[in-house]
C-alpha cells in the first residue's frame, strides 16, 4: 500500500481548560489521524515531453502519496526516487517565482526548486514511515542489507529550517546525502502542452541562467539566479538552497534552508545564519519550539468528531495541510502551497474558483487569522486591483472601479480585458467572490474596522465596475453585457450571466448593509439600491433549469464549475420554503452532474443547506472514494490545492449554517450521523457554537459570545422543552414562526452578554 491513513474511532472528547490533561487528549486524538507507511512510493518516470537533463517525474504516485510537511513558506515532500535505494525530500518556498516584467503566467508564475536526496549504501530491504500531525513531524526506519537508518524530519514552525536527523548502523552510517536541481523555468513548459512563448526562452531553451554551487566551507550553498529577460544581463533575484551536516558518532544532523533575495550575497548570507541558529540550538530544544507551535494551534481551532473514521481523518488532515502550507505574514496559498511540482500546468493564483474554495472554510474553523495574507494583499495591491481595469484601452478614466483576472501571482495584477468575453473568460465577479468570504469573516469576528476601513472600499470598487459595463434598457431597467461563466464549455456565454448576476447582487446587498450598520450614507447608497431593484432575475428554463446566461441555457450538464449556480450556494439567495424556488433549484441541483472533486464538494453544500444531509454525504463520499489522493492531495493535470479545503467547508454545512437571519445546528447532519459533536465553530454575530447530537436528536448547544450581539438560532429541539440558561440563571428567549421546520424544531432568539456562554439543552 502507499500511504494508509490511521483509522480513527468517533470518539467525544471533552477538553477543559488548558492543561497537561487537555494535551493528552489532544495528542490520543490527533494520533489517530496521521499517516502510516509499509510501503514508501516512487513517481514512475513515464514518456513525456522532452525535458531538461535531470528532470524526473512522469506519474506523480509518490507525490501523491508522500509525507507533507511545511510552515507557510518551506514545505517538503518525503517519498521514494526513482533510482533504487534512495528516496528523496521534496522542496519548495512559495514566494519563489519567476521575476519578468509585466503578467502572464510565465513571466511571473512559481518556479520548481528540487529536492534533496538520501541514498543508502545497501539494498533496502524493509522501509516504515509515519507522520504525525499532532508533532508535525515524520518518522521511520529504513532497512537495507548493510545496516538501518532511523530518520525524524520536519520543517521548523518558526524557523525557515528544514530539519532531517538520523541515528545509522552498520554501513549505513556512511549514506549519501545530495541535492538536485530543478531547473529554474515554467512548469507549464511541461505540464500544459501549449505553445511556449517565443520571448520566454533564449537560443538555448533556457529561462534563467544556470544554477551554481557557492560553498562557504562546510555550508553547502546552491545559487539559482533569475533573469529580468533572456539577455540575461540583468539579475533580479536570486534564491539559495543551503545545508549544512553535523555529525556524532552513528548520528546526523541535517539543517537545511530556501532563501529568496536580491543578490546572492543576501541570500547565501541569510540562509547561513538561519542554518547557524538552527545547529546551535539543541535537537530538543528545536523540536520543543516546533511542536509547541503546532501544540497551541490545534487547541485553538474548531473542533469536530465525525462517526466516519475516513472523514474524521480526512478532516483533520485538512487543518494540518492548511497550517503547513500558509500562515499568517507569509504568501497568499496559490495551487500548490510550499508542494511545487515541476511539470504542472498551474503555476500561479486562479482567481474564478480556487482561491475562493481555499479560503473558505477558515471563518466557521476559528482559523481567521490564517486568512489575513489574503485580505491583507487585496488591499496592499488595490492599485493593482484598479490597474487591471485601467490598464485595459479605453477604460484608463474607471479609476474607481477594481477587478481580479483569472489568473495573477502575488501581486494581483492581471488586467481584464472585455474582449476576453468572446471566449467565456471576462470574469468580471472575481473580485465581489472573493470579497464575499472577507465579509463573512468580518461578521463572524465582529471586526467592524476591517469592514467599514478596508472591505467597504474594496468592494465599492469591485461594484463600480459593474456601473460602467451595465447596459440602461428602454424601461430603465438594467442588463450586464456579456461577462463570464467560468469553464462552461461555450464560445461566448453572453448578457446577463449568472456567475456574475450573483456575483453583483451579493456585493451590492453587502454595500447597502455595511453602510446600515455604521451610519455611513455614502453618496452611492441609492444608487446601489437602484441597481439592485432593477437588476434581471436569476436567468432560468424550465427544461433545463437555472441557465448559464440570458442565451445560453445549461446543456452540457457534465460540468466542474457551479458558477451557474450561485445563487444557491455559496449565496443562499433562494428560499427554500418557497414552493416555487425550491423546484427551480432542486431541478437545477440535479441536472447538474459535477464531474470533479470539487464540483462534488459544491453539490453536498447545496443539499445541505436544503437539510438533506443524506444526499449531501453521498456526493461528499463520492470525492473521498474517486478524487482524494493518499495523502489526500487533489489533481486535475496537476495539484490544485483547493478541493480537500473546500471539503472541509461542505463538512461544516453538515453541522452549522449560518446563512440569512439564522444559525441552524445540525441541520444537513446525515441522518445516520446519529451521535455527533463539534466545539468552537464561529457563527455570524461573533458566536462560538458548540452542540452535541445523540441519537439522532440535538441534545444540547452552547453559544459563546464574543461581541454581546442579539443569537437567532434554529434547533431541533421543541419549544416546549427548551431550556436556556448563562451562569447557572435562565436566561428568556422568544420562539419565532418558522415555515422552514414543520413541527420538527424550534427557532428561537435571545439577548446575549460578552464574554458570557448561553447553554440551550432539552
């Protein structure tokens, strides 16, 4: 087998206070849910295109089955090579890209750096591999015919090391330890199978010059320069790979780093210090920092037990993936996070579906903080943001409008063009999607400042550009011109799509309530409010249900994307007691045949919030038995990053929504989900929700308040045996009509405290 993933048991845990007793737990639990490995993989080296000398690859299986590993800037992937007896330590920094002048994703897109190797002296007879997720750190044995190696491997949580030790017998105190080289050019030179731009490469097919060794002693130093152009005359960065051994007796010790600077000097200088710290400090006294960063961020997130030993782990692994390979302070997670791989086709940030899927489970997990690099660049780069519209001819004078393009790197420049209609890729509601899971941040953390100083203005820019694309019909009502609907295989999609009818009717009901809520009557408000009085319906046939656009109805229904679909989810903008709009959408659900993994993470959402948690959990067993990779990677002609995360968003509409004027408990929980528990997951209204199910019934949630806000929750338990209670005082609470249940629950409001909990049993 390739990477077995430990089987976990449903378990209730119940945590304290922080304390030794609450570490124990933890790590029991998290100890079910790392990886194992009998059998460590290799990628198989298939016929491909032709590639540099020293490429490997071909069949990415021991990629997809490798031990993860990262800080938000280093990662690692350790799995077998292709030559026999040695296995390989895959690297990557995900700042490292190509330094071009302008966009495109090969003058900007992120580079492959290599991977190290560990080769033995015998033949290897028997090999053992686990990782733990509570330690964030791998382990095992490998056995050759000439002695063991026992190897432990992480990458530093606060320190931008990589940490490789290992304790050998008999001959195998002698292994090799080497590192080769990628070459510094575009994986989609490989990876994508279209035509190489002529100005990309020079006579000799290279993009940046040769990488070289600048030793200093015994610090290993490997130099990649990168060039402005292909003259090469002009170096505008340069990143080092450097390590350095240190050797006791039978064991070893490998400190490693990626530097990323200006000049060569900078960056051999940086990656000796990081390495000098690094072998200076004691192997326990390392460790002791590592895991005591990863210790305090499992105790802070939300935490969820599943019945399904398969999702609990899956589930988990998510948080850990996540942690490993984006942090606060560090890069925006593009498709591959700090897991570069050579030959793949995406190379940069995609801006119609991955970054919005990547980031939004982070809100309901607690995990906030991890999505403040994105927040923070759209609003260091909204010049950029305003260039990708003003830079387009003829629209120099929209400078108080914004956009996101399909595809940009760290920068977000990318100019849309309107042209870029006629082939169904003028996304004009990139930006108001992404804004969307900021909004929901906002209001689940109460950060009135981010909302009203930062999102407010960007999303007032993301608007207005709608205000000067629409088109004024003879009525006075308003239609959009041909924009986008991302992926759906047609020519031109045309007016009126609507990806981006709910792209903009979101937005604009985000903008009137902000301006609500502070008071802030800006000059636009009525003309935001005339906008969305006057916007088209939801374009729609009865045949084929919720249409692409006004022209193009929803034919090939074999389809990734749900674009079409917004309005249902992530949206909720249907109502799902309306007889009539819930036969436009159930129609529309199930003709939609999503025919990838993350189209199945979309499809289980929207049944969900519909409450039929039985059909959700089909389609979410779908992506776990079809889609996942070993190690829970995902790929579509490469990895993409975004899928497993989003996975974790569709699991939490199984336990919590809290979309419209409501938070619902439990309500898409699969039907034999029968005892269930989840804490900490943050609700709109700056709530911390916990709840408990047994036997098929809610027995019991808990609501924190951080903020002191006004909680409407929707509940199972029955009016007549609710009991609401905060400091061992009942607290009152009003029962509301509610069509949605039918008898079966309760929707009850209650003032609350800050800083108080608020505990509704039976």
């Amino acid at each position: 087998m390739t990477a077995k993933t430990i089987i976990s048991i449903a378990a209730v845990i119940v945590l304290t206070a922080c304390s030794a007793s609450e570490d124990q737990e933890l790590r029991e639990f998290l100890s079910r849910h790392g990886s194992h490995w009998t059998e460590i993989r290799c990628d198989i080296d298939t016929p491909g295109p032709d590639r540099p000398s020293g490429w490997k690859g071909g069949n990415k299986e021991g990629y997809y089955s490798g031990a993860l590993m990262g800080n938000g800037l280093l990662g690692t992937n350790m799995y077998k090579a292709e030559a026999a007896n040695t296995y390989r330590l895959n690297v990557g920094r995900s700042d490292v890209t190509e330094q071009r002048i302008g966009y495109d994703l090969y003058k900007k897109g992120r580079l492959p750096i290599g991977y190290f190797t560990l080769s033995t002296v015998g033949n290897v007879t028997g090999e053992q591999m686990d990782l733990s997720i509570y330690d964030a750190e791998s382990t095992g044995t490998l056995s050759t015919d000439k002695g063991t190696i026992q190897f432990a491997t992480y990458v530093h949580a606060v320190n931008d090391c990589i940490v490789f030790e290992t304790s050998a017998t008999g001959e195998e105190t002698e292994y090799r330890w080497d590192f080769v080289p990628f070459e510094a050019i575009s994986p989609r030179v490989f990876g994508s199978g279209a035509t190489v731009p002529s100005w990309y490469l020079n006579s000799e097919g290279k993009a940046n010059p040769d990488a070289y060794r600048a030793d200093r002693g015994d610090l290993h130093c490997l130099i990649q320069p990168l060039a402005r152009d292909t003259t090469f005359t002009d170096m505008a960065k340069y990143y080092a790979v450097a390590w350095k051994e240190a050797a006791k007796g039978a064991s070893r010790r490998i400190i490693a780093t990626v530097t990323f600077k200006d000049t060569e000097e900078d960056a051999v200088d940086e990656a000796a210090a990081i390495i000098e710290k690094g072998l200076s400090s004691s192997s326990k006294a390392l460790r002791k920092s590592h895991r005591g960063w990863w210790h305090d961020f499992y105790k802070d997130v939300a935490f969820l037990t599943f019945p399904d030993p398969g999702i609990e782990s899956f589930y988990w692994m998510q948080y850990y993936k996540f942690a490993s390979t984006a942090r606060p302070g560090k890069p925006v997670l593009d498709l591959q996070g700090v897991w570069p791989t050579w030959d793949t086709p995406w190379p940069a940030i995609w801006m119609n579906l991955n970054i919005q899927l990547t980031y939004s489970f982070l809100t309901k997990a607690n995990m906030g903080e991890f999505a403040q690099p994105l927040w923070d660049s759209l609003w260091e780069h909204r010049e950029n943001l305003t260039r990708n519209v003003t830079d387009i001819p003829g629209q120099e004078a929209w400078t108080d409008a914004a956009c996101l393009g399909r595809t940009c790197s760290y920068d977000l420049y990318s100019p849309l063009s309107p042209s870029l209609a006629a082939s169904n890729q003028y996304e004009a509601g990139n930006l108001c999607w992404t804004l969307f899971y900021w909004y929901q941040q906002c209001l689940a953390y109460g950060d009135d400042e981010a909302m009203r100083d930062r999102l407010f203005p960007l999303l007032k820019s993301a608007v207005n550009l709608f205000f000067h694309i629409r088109i004024t019909n003879p009525d006075g009502t308003y239609s959009l011109p041909a924009t986008a609907s991302p992926e759906y295989p047609v020519d031109n999609a045309g007016p009126d799509t609507n990806y981006d009818l709910a792209n903009l009717r979101q937005a604009l009901t985000e903008l009137i309530e902000i301006d609500t809520r502070f008071g802030i009557n800006d000059p636009m408000l009525p003309e935001w409010k005339d906008f969305l009085a006057k916007m088209p319906d939801f374009q729609y046939s009865c045949e084929t249900g919720f249409k692409v656009s006004e022209t193009t109805e929803f034919t090939e229904t074999d389809h990734r994307h749900y674009s079409h679909l917004f309005m249902i989810y992530p949206y909720h903008m249907l109502d799902w007691n309306d007889a009539a709009e819930r036969a436009k959408a159930e129609l529309s659900i199930d003709r939609w045949q999503g025919d990838q993994g993350y189209s199945r993470t979309g499809k289980a959402a929207m049944l969900a919030s519909e409450g039929l948690g039985d059909g959700a959990l089909e389609q979410f067993e779908v992506l776990m038995t079809d889609f996942l990779k070993p190690n829970t990677l995902y790929a579509e002609s490469g990895p993409v990053i975004e899928t497993p995360l989003a996975g974790v968003s569709t699991l939490h509409e199984f336990y919590m929504q809290d979309w419209g004027d409501r938070i619902r408990v439990f309500h898409g929980c699969p039907s034999a989900w029968k005892n269930v528990t989840f804490r900490n997951m943050r609700a709109a209204g700056a709530f911390l929700v916990s709840a408990e199910r047994r036997d098929g019934r809610t027995i019991s949630v808990d609501v924190f308040s951080e903020k002191g806000n006004t909680c409407r929750l929707q509940t199972d338990m029955q009016p007549d045996e609710l009991k609401l209670s905060c400091n061992g005082k009942p607290v009152s609470f009003k029962v509301l009509p509610c069509a949605e249940l039918e008898d079966a629950g309760s929707l009850i409001e209650f003032n609350t405290t800050a800083g108080t909990t608020t505990s509704i049993s039976r």
